[in-house]
C-alpha cells in the first residue's frame, strides 16, 4: 500500500487516533472544547513540517506550547525543525523542554542523541543510542544514530552495518533501504547500490522522495538519462518538489540540455524568486549557451537574493574580468562585496582574510580607490615600504581626479616623503626594477572529473578548479593553470600535464552539503606522475568556499621549494630576485645551482640536483622587497657562478623559523627548503579553531541526504 505525503511523518507526528492520545496523556484528561484549537494549530504545524516549511511549522508548534508547555509533542516537533534548520543548540532546548514530561520516551532520547552527534559531542551520542538499545535492542532509530555516527568517523563499512541491523529488524524499512545505496554509491559500488535502490522502488513506487533518491544515486552512477526519469517521477508525484526540479535540471545540465535547464529555472523562480539554486543553475547554463553578459545578470540578480551563495559568486567573477570593460562601473558594486569582507576580516585582526579579500576586490576592480588604499595601508603597516609606494603612485595616475583637495595633498605628501625614505633602495643601486621580474618558478597543472559529488550546486568540480587556479592569481613565483574541460582519470591529467612541462598536477573534487564542504586534493609530480600529496579541507559556516581555497593553497605552497635566480654580479656580491615578499631575512643561506640542472624530485616534494651543478652557496646580507643582496662562497678551486644560475633555499637563519616569525609570515608564497620540508609555517588565524571544527564535524556529502530520508 502507497505511503500518503503525511503518514510519511508517522514516525515523529502520528496521525489521527494517536495524536489525541497523546495529547489526552500530556494533560492527563480529556480535552476541553477551548484546547481544539491548539490541536488544529498543531495539526497545520504538522502539515508545514510534512512539506518541509520548517519555519512556518515552528511558527505552529510555538503557538501550541505557549498555550499548552506541557504538549510533548509539540516540543518535540519543533526540535525536528530545528534540527532540519542546522540550529541545533535551540533543537537540544527543546528536547529538554520534552523530557520533563517523558524522560525515557525513546523518540526523543533518539533526536537528542543525533543533536549531540551534530554538535560534535560524539561520545554522549553514542552513550544515548547504545543504552537505548540495552533496553530495546529493536530500535531501528538507534542503529541509524549510531549509523550516522560511523559516517562522520569516515568508517563507511560500520555504517552500512548499522543499517543492515535495521534492516534485518524491518527488512521493508525505506529509510534503511535508501540509506544502504547511497552510501553504497557514495563508495562507487553501484551493483550493491542498485540492490537496495530497486527494493525501495519496488515498495515505495510513487513516493517522490523514493524517485528523487534514486534521480541522486543514478547521476552519482553517470546515468543521466535514468536519473532524469526518475526525477520526472518524483515532479510528477509532487509538483511542488522544489528539491526534485534542481535534481531534474542538474541531470539535464550534465546532458548539455541547457535550453531546458533555464525553462526549468525560470519555472521555479516564478514560483520563488529565492530559490537561489534555480538562479545559479540558470547562469551556468546561459554561460555555456555563450550568452555571458545574460549569465551575469542571473548571478547578480540571485546573489542580490542570497549574498552568502559564494560558488555562484566564483562562478560569475570568473567571467566578469573577461567580459566587463576596466570602466564599466558594474565593477564598482561587484567588488564592494569583498571590501565589506575585509572590514569584516580587520575588525576581528585577522589581516591575511583582510589582504585576500582586498586582492580579490581589486582583481574584479583595479581602480578602486578604497579597496586600493586600504591594502596599500596594510602594507604599510606590514614594513613593505617599496610596494606601498607603487600602489600610491597607481592611486595617483588613476584615482587623482576623483579625490579631495585635502587627500591630494596628503597623497602627494606620503608620495614625496617615500620616495626620499626609500632613496637608497637596492633596485637603484643595482639599476633594477624589482616590480618588473619574471619570477615564475612553479608551473601547475589542476585538473577535475565531471563526476560530481555536489548536491547544491550544479558542476562544481570545474567550477571549484577554475576558482583553485584563480587562487593563485598575482603569486609571481607560481604560474597556475587549470584545463577547460574535465579529465576521465588520472592517466589522462599525468599525460597532459607531462606533455605540458609542469613541474605539478593536481586533481581536485568538491564535496557540499548544505552548511558545509570538503575539498579534497591530490597532488602528483608531473614528470614522474607519483603522488606527493593528498589533502582534505574542511569548513562550514560563512565564507566557508574561501576558507577551503585559501588552506588549499596554504598546503601546494608550504610543499614547494622558495627558488629564485642570479640578476647581477659584482665580484663576491650577488643580486638575487628574491626578498621580503618570499620571507628571506638576512642571514639566510642560499644553494647556487647550474642554470637549467634542477628538477623536481622523483617522489614526494623537494628538488634533484646532482653535486656537480652545485657551484656554491649564498649568505643574504641585505634584503629588499623584491631583491636581495649576498655574499658567495664558492664551492669548489674554480668560479663558476654566473647570472641567471638558479638559488634555492637551504636554510633561515637560527631563531627565524619559531613562533615569531611565523605570525609574520607572508601566506601567499612558497614556504619550503630544497627538501621540501615548510621552514616557514603560515599561521591563519583561527587555524586550531578550524582543527578542531574539522575533527569534530566533518562529514560526508551524503549526510544531509541520509538526515532527511524518513
């Protein structure tokens, strides 16, 4: 027998004789004419909550035990919204609200325990599911909490136990069922997942949640075709399945349907112009139509709805720099939004936030003063003199008709006053502009699958590729590129980085939920193909797409060796490119290696050199922004040191490397010695916080899916 939209909650909410039951037991006597209405109003709360409107349901439930605080019901009710909202401290108050009425009820203890597991209060969650089982060993709710609990410990093989237990115990149990093939197809066991995916067809056929599971489990799989037929079951069954439509035009977009992917999206926004999944989808489908400048227009019209969306931000800031002239004063409003931020990043002293954001801001809009003199003055701030003279002269030949008399003077005053303070410069005694070097010495190749482990977001694995590489734009001694189109594998990204000459590729997949993400990363020596390192990166929250991308490009960097090259000679003194803004501080040692004679090492990071080609070593005497002077000392009877041999670093000087000097550290260049070991480790601030975060929460993809299946 089909499964109506309400019984499907008869689980938590139980219709009809037992709801009056239960109520008849909170109040321990029959129900008064004058209380109908608390139940009519319970009873819309319940009808809300089947259709998801979590906020209006607990606008319901509130009503209910303001009127009547000892419906347990009710209080339970409104801590399943809050736990569905991701709040779950207010889900944990209101469970407690429940217990003074039924302590032992098993429902609740059930909801508590997968709270606390949420709040990273794993141990207590697991103590809950466990005594709940000493008593009832035949409660399927505690084998899913414990399920849940296996997942966020990465034990994929403990979880899919968990749910046979319940499965055995109830073996036409949906939520089992389901629950067995995704995380069968998350694992990429299709021909289990296909299992259990066609035993809940069969006895769930027509149920949309069952159709639009399996539309998720086929596209995991790469069948688009099915997964689209199961998702037009799941619209048919229920046109007002929003979840359903996104599903539906996320298989089209895969099938390069994208005409239909934006009648679809505009279907849903004439129903919602908040659904800000449509609006992403809509402008990713016009940009592969071609029709850019129609992508922007989407992207600014659902960012203006939800600002915080910042994949669809990477998305459409990666086509405004090529489409939108330098003058077009779109730029101004795009760019406000990173200016805002870095205020934000300043007020909490978190001054490398604050610098990426002023970047990105002026990547969108090169000429905006406030964003230009706000990280001139961090700069300042910082003791990089040289470079913060070069972005007032860029205020002063591009913003100087726009300013006040009064910053005019007090422009042209720093101006003059810099240029005298820095009048003995090295760049000048060398006759060298350090502000026009070619210091490139990285080239990577990143690469992505079309697989797509997103369940919000439409192509993230090329878009999430495109926004890494981006990452590091203005890196001078990294020249970082990604490929257009996906690879099929590995073999594919080793052949064409290989090909390339890069010295890295690296292969990048993005997991989402929907308060959090997991980037994961694996990075090969492009002439070997052997892999140098694996990382995953963790966050939630706000900001939490640029949190990933910044760790990410912490971790490539703290792996790659500070090189630089000979500019100038003058006897035993030596000019190199390389300077503060690589973190060199005088006394640092310097290798001097033949021109041409280094590469990569053949596993793990670091360089190869034969001993040969080592022609000397360098100690830093003095050091410029940009530029550094030494001394040689050569290794060997004969002088065989020229310019443009290649320097890399041996060592910092004693006392350099401790917590001092890491807290100063630039967080945006290379950071390793010639064995690849980080010498120079890039505190962010907030980083143990982010530890910890990520030991206690990460999760995979799939448990949000696993959460809402009843």
């Amino acid at each position: 027998m089909k499964m109506n939209k309400t019984k499907r909650n008869s689980k938590s909410l139980v219709a009809g004789v037992f709801l009056v039951s239960c109520f008849l037991t909170s109040l321990s006597a029959a129900p008064s004419q004058d209380s109908m209405p608390v139940l009519q109003k319970y009873n819309q709360g319940v009808q809300a909550q089947s259709e998801e409107n979590y906020y209006t349901a607990s606008q319901y439930y509130l009503e209910v035990v303001n009127e009547n605080p000892a419906f347990t019901d009710a209080w339970y009710a409104l801590a399943e919204c809050s736990y569905k909202l991701g709040e779950f401290d207010l889900a944990l108050q209101y469970l407690g609200n429940a217990e003074k009425y039924e302590k032992s009820n098993q429902r609740i203890q059930n909801l508590k325990g997968m709270v606390l597991v949420s709040l990273g209060r794993i141990d207590d969650g697991r103590a809950i599911f466990n005594e709940i089982l000493k008593k009832y060993p035949n409660d399927i709710d505690a084998h899913f909490g414990l399920a849940e609990i296996e997942l966020y410990e990465g034990r994929y093989s403990g979880a899919q136990n968990q749910y046979l237990e319940a499965l055995k115990r109830q073996n036409t149990n949906r939520k089992a069922l389901l629950s067995l093939a995704l995380v069968y197809a998350e694992r990429g066991n299709s021909a289990e997942a296909q299992v259990y995916l066609r035993r809940a067809l069969s006895y769930y056929s027509g149920e949309p949640e069952v159709h639009y599971l399996a539309a998720i489990i086929y596209s995991m799989q790469g069948d688009y075709q099915t997964a689209e037929k199961q998702a037009r079951i799941a619209v048919e069954v229920n046109s007002n399945y929003d979840k359903a439509y996104d599903m539906l035009s996320t298989v089209l977009y895969q099938q390069g349907r994208y005409k239909e992917v934006i009648d679809i999206s505009d279907y849903l926004i004439s129903r919602n112009r908040k659904n800000s999944n449509a609006w992403f989808i809509k402008g990713v489908a016009q940009s592969k139509m071609g029709n850019v400048s129609a992508a922007i227009e989407t992207w600014t019209s659902g960012l203006g709805i939800n600002p915080q969306d910042e994949i669809m931000r990477s998305a459409m800031e990666n086509e405004i720099r090529s489409v939108l002239g330098l003058e077009d004063r779109r730029r101004v409003a795009y760019a406000k939004y990173h200016i805002e931020n870095a205020k934000q990043y300043a007020s909490r002293f978190d001054g490398s936030g604050a610098v990426y954001e002023y970047q990105r801001a002026l990547l969108l809009d090169p000429l905006n003063y406030e964003a230009r003199s706000s990280y001139a003055d961090i700069l300042e701030i910082n003791g990089m003199y040289e470079l913060y003279l070069e972005q007032l002269k860029f205020i002063k030949e591009h913003n100087y008709d726009t300013l006040t008399s009064r910053q005019k003077t007090t422009l042209n005053d720093k101006i003059e006053a810099f240029d005298s303070l820095l009048i003995n410069r090295l760049g000048d005694a060398w006759k060298v502009d350090p502000f026009y070097l070619d210091k490139t010495r990285w080239n990577i190749a990143i690469f992505y699958q079309e697989n797509n482990n997103s369940f919000i977001h439409a192509d993230t694995n090329r878009l999430v590729a495109n926004a890494a590489a981006d990452i590091f734009s203005g890196i001078a001694i990294t020249s970082v590129k990604t490929q257009v189109t996906p690879v099929s594998g590995y073999g594919e990204a080793f052949r064409n980085a290989r090909n390339g000459s890069f010295d890295y590729f690296i292969i990048l997949s993005l997991s989402e939920g929907s308060n959090d993400m997991t980037l994961s990363s694996t990075m090969y020596s492009a002439r070997t193909g052997l892999e140098v390192d694996k990382g995953s990166f963790y966050s939630t929250g706000n900001n939490r797409f640029s949190t990933i991308l910044r760790r990410f490009r912490n971790s490539v960097l703290e792996k790659l060796t500070v090189r630089g090259k000979i500019l100038s000679r003058n006897g035993k003194t030596v000019l190199v490119d390389l300077g503060k803004s690589e973190n060199i501080v005088k006394d640092t040692q310097l290798k001097i290696i033949k021109k041409g004679q280094i590469r990569t090492a053949d596993s793990g990071s670091g360089l190869y050199y034969r001993d040969e080609n080592v022609l000397g070593t360098i100690t830093i005497t003095n050091v410029g922004e940009e530029i550094s002077e030494g001394i040689i000392e050569n290794q060997g009877f004969y002088d065989r040191v020229n310019i443009d041999d290649e320097v890399v670093l041996v060592s910092l000087p004693a006392g350099k490397g401790d917590e001092e000097q890491v807290q100063e550290a630039v967080d945006n260049v290379p950071a390793a010695d010639e064995k690849g070991k980080p010498v120079i480790k890039k505190k962010v601030k907030g980083q143990e916080i982010v530890k910890e975060i990520k030991q206690a929460v990460e999760r995979p993809s799939i448990l949000d899916l696993l959460r809402n299946i009843y």
